[in-house]
C-alpha cells in the first residue's frame, strides 16, 4: 500500500480508469461477439443492423485510449468483410 499522499492518489486513480477502460473493452467486445452470433446463425439482417453501435464503440474505445486506431479500423474492416461474405452467401 502506499504511504505517500501522492501515491495514494494515484491509486485512486488507477482504479478509477481501470473500470473506466474495462467498461470500454467490454462494451465493443460484447456487440462484436453479438454481431458474430448473428452471423453464425444466418441473421444477417439483424447483424448489419447493429454495425453501426460496434463501430461507435470501437470509436469510443480509440479515443479514450484503450485501443490503438489501427486496432480498431482493423477491426472495423474484418467485421465490414464478415457481413459482405455472410450477405453473399444467403
């Protein structure tokens, strides 16, 4: 445990943005699985519906720092790629 006021503060801190980041993380890694579900289960309507939320959540995620920019057009243009191959099938 820290001893120093400054110390300890910075803790607090940390703890702080830990939950703060984890909620991020969490928040566009639930609606990617929940897009990949869809998709595996031949909804790609449903699935196409919800791209838009995934996408603002990837944004969030950048801006806030818990993902690099890369990471997440990456992300973006896989999840783009799936939904393109998914409509193609059906």
């Amino acid at each position: 445990m820290p001893i120093i006021k400054s110390a300890k503060k910075a803790l607090r801190q940390t703890k702080r943005r830990t939950i703060r980041n984890l909620r991020r993380k969490e928040a566009y890694k639930k609606i990617l699985k929940q897009i990949q579900r869809l998709l595996e289960a031949k909804k790609v309507k449903d699935a196409e519906a919800l791209v838009p939320q995934a996408q603002k959540a990837l944004d969030k995620a950048v801006k806030t720092g818990v993902l690099k920019a890369n990471a997440a057009a990456r992300k973006k243009s896989r999840l783009a790629k799936s939904i393109r191959k998914a409509k193609a099938a059906s």
